[in-house]
C-alpha cells in the first residue's frame, strides 16, 4: 500500500498540477494507494503518524509492504520523517515538488516528477540511508534528511521561509536562486561569535569569529550548494563544515568556491567526519533542520542514527 501525503502547496502551488498528473498514472496502472493533501503547518507530520499506525495494522493483516510517499518539497519531508515510527517496518518515497529539491540530489533521485514515480512502484528493495537528529539545550530534538546547521545558513533559511522574493523567483522557476541572494544579506547582516565543539573522539575545537557550523548528511543544501561535497548518508558519520576566522569580505570572496564545492582546505574553512558532535557558542544564534526554523540556541548536540530510514527510489 502506498499512502501519499500531498503538499499542494509546493512551488508557490505548481504541485497541484503535478499531483493530478500523477493520479493519472497510479489509476492507469491500478496501483492500489490513498492520498492526503496537507492543509497547515505541521499537518504533513500528524498524517506521517497516522500513517505509520495505519501501515503497521495494514502489514500484520495483509503482510504487504507500505510505503509514506512525500509529493512536496525539502520542508515537507523534514515534516514526514519526524512524524514516522516504525522505521523498520515502513518505507519512505520522495517525489521532488519544491524550490530545493536538496533531498532529490542527495538520493541521486530523478528530477522529473513522473519518472521518480515510476522508480518508487519498481523498487523491489528498500535503500537504508542514515538521518542526522539534533537536540538543543532544552532537550528538543529533531531528526533531519539533510542537513541541520547554525549560523549563516540557518539565518537564509529562515528568512527564505518568508521570503517574497523566493515566491517570486519560484514563479518563473528560479526559486533556488533564492538562497544565494540571501546568503549575501545574511553574510553582512548577521553576528559572528565565538564556538567551542567536541568531536566525537573527545578533541574540544575552539572556533573564532564562527560564521557557521553544519552538521551535513548529504553533500548539497540551500538550493544546491554542496557544502561537503564527499558526505555519505550511508557511512554512519556526519560531516561537519565550519565557516570561521575570516572577515566578511573574504567569506563573501570564498563563497564562488563554496558554490563550486572547492572550498575545502582553504583558510577559513574545514570539514570533518564524525558519528557525533556537541556544539557550544559564547551567543545564541539561529539553528535550522532541513531549512526549518528551531529558534536561536547556543548549546546543541548532533547524532548520525545510522541507516533508520528505509527509501524506496
């Protein structure tokens, strides 16, 4: 059984459109599935949860295989995974319909929306791939697809969410765009402040002027950007990139190459490999999972839980 979970909304509305084509084609083929559209902030999560029982009743009656099926963007998924239990027991599907669409790149899945149907209906094996979970200084935690990270990118992230522009760029099909004209706001914008970080084999860090810290599980974020360009979502480990010790104008010189994926081993910047990490700052700042906004913190942990999800793709 495949249970959709339909964010209409997606790519400033343009996913209605597309979830009619692809109605079209499960009933042409008689694939046996029901569909929920979201309709508020939260609610593609209350449906995961649902789901996930209903799922779990469906596989100890009929033995069959059931799979949470995502139509929507980066967020929507973030919203689906946090509402899910029983990993084991059931799959996850992605169809791309957002500005990002980060997610699709990390599991290599096919940009047209039709064709990762199709990949999701043919897959006869799930794929494990590892979520990130962080936790901040109230004991709240969260798992993320993607990446989770303070800073300079949580700061794009959260001003994207209500962004005017990334409605308009999304319009004429340039929402990922978005995230580098705020980038540059942000970069000029916002406080830098001092960061100590415990690796996992107990090494203290201490970081000067930190811009940000991203604890990454596939290479790319924010519309493309592949900020660790060699990250594994089925290693075990997160990899974590540091923007630090450099002045605004030099970060604003490095991000063509941060852009590129060739920053790494240039001064200011550092990737490291790890299976957890813990995260101190002197200020708060603004802390995002897979783009969602999780307030200003200044303590958090990160965990990589080595393959907990199951993708169909």
């Amino acid at each position: 059984m495949y249970f959709f979970i339909v964010n209409q909304a997606s790519r400033t509305g343009k996913t209605r459109k597309l979830w009619r084509g692809l109605k079209q084609e499960l009933q042409k083929r008689s694939i046996r599935y029901q569909a929920y559209v979201t309709k508020y902030r939260g609610h593609a999560g209350e449906l995961a949860k649902w789901l996930c029982d209903k799922g779990m009743e469906l596989r100890r009656e009929r033995k069959e295989r059931v799979c949470l099926v995502v139509v929507g963007g980066d967020g929507t998924a973030n919203e689906v995974i946090n509402g899910m239990h029983h990993f084991a027991e059931i799959c996850f599907g992605y169809i791309p319909a957002g500005s990002g669409n980060d997610l699709r790149r990390g599991l290599g899945i096919e940009r047209n929306p039709l064709q990762a149907l199709l990949a999701i209906l043919a897959a006869e094996e799930p794929c494990p791939m590892d979520l990130g979970r962080v936790v901040d200084e109230a004991g709240n935690s969260r798992f993320f697809a993607i990446s989770s990270g303070i800073g300079m990118d949580a700061d794009v992230c959260r001003m994207a969410l209500t962004s005017k522009l990334k409605k308009a760029l999304n319009s004429v099909g340039l929402g990922s765009l978005t995230y580098l004209l705020l980038t540059v706001k942000a970069l000029f914008s916002m406080p830098v402040t001092q960061a100590w970080i415990r690796f996992d084999d107990g090494e203290i860090k201490e970081i000067s002027r930190m811009i940000f810290v991203v604890g990454m599980n596939h290479a790319w974020e924010g519309g493309g950007v592949p900020m660790a360009p060699q990250a594994n979502a089925r290693d075990g480990k997160l990899s974590v990139c540091c923007a630090h010790g450099i002045s605004r104008l030099k970060a604003f010189l490095l991000l063509p190459l941060l852009a590129a994926g060739r920053h790494e081993g240039h001064r200011g910047f550092e990737i490291v490999d790890c299976e957890h990490y813990e995260l101190r700052l002197a200020a708060p700042m603004v802390l995002h999972a897979d783009g969602e906004y999780l307030g200003e913190q200044r303590q958090i942990r990160y965990v990589c839980e080595k393959g907990k999800l199951q993708v169909l793709k």
